[in-house]
C-alpha cells in the first residue's frame, strides 16, 4: 500500500543510510549562463527557420540556388537579383534584413546580450 507516511518512513530511512542524493541549486552564475545558452538556441531555430523559409520561397517560385551555400556573398547576390511576385519579395526582404550589429559589436556575449535586449535577433551568423 502506497502512501505519504510510509513514503516519507522511507525516505527518512534512505536519509540515515547515507543514500539519499541530495538536491541541488544551481549558483547564480550557472543559472545566469544556462539562461544565455538558452537564448543562444532559440536565436539558433529562428536563423534556421528563416534560411528554411527562404528556400521555400525559392522552390515556390521554381527557382534553384545557383550555388551551394546560399548566406555566403554569391549567394546572397542571386537572392538580390531574384524577381519575385510582390508578396514573395516582401517576405524574402523580411527574411534577410538583419538588424544592426551595433548593439553586438566587441562585447563579451553577456554584454551583448544585455546591450542587444528587445530588438530583432541577428538570423545571419556574419
């Protein structure tokens, strides 16, 4: 029979033989460092997600890329020179446009990160 009194007899017993793991809080600067990393990934989805969204338009539009790495200058000039229907355009526009590195630029990650706060996310890692 499963109960909280016999769960607890338990675990006080575990706990006077030494087998008990004990619980742990993560220090300030680990936590501070787990929530970057944390970012850093989600920032990550939305650069893939975007040069996934772009190859879509690309293959919406029957277009193939010219070269095999479409973020590099040759392919990012075949992105310049495409001809796209009006609403395509747009979002390939939207798609590419980085914000300024200004905020990111000769800063540690953790003052980046701080200096960078509520604007739009670099999707281009150059």
């Amino acid at each position: 029979m499963k109960n909280d009194e016999r769960d607890a007899q338990d675990l006080a017993a575990m706990l006077a033989i030494g087998r008990l793991a004990e619980g742990w809080i993560a220090p300030p600067e680990v936590r501070e460092l787990r929530e970057l990393v944390r970012y850093r990934y989600s920032l990550v989805r939305h650069r893939t997600s975007a040069k996934a969204q772009i190859h879509g338009v690309m293959a919406k539009n029957g277009i193939l890329p010219v070269v095999g790495e479409l973020w590099g200058p040759t392919g990012s000039a075949q992105l310049d020179r495409l001809e796209l229907p009006e609403a395509y355009a747009l979002r390939l526009d939207s798609l590419r446009k980085p914000p300024t590195r200004s905020c990111t630029a000769g800063r540690s990650p953790k003052r980046a990160h701080r200096s960078c706060a509520g604007r739009p996310s670099r999707l281009w890692g150059t």
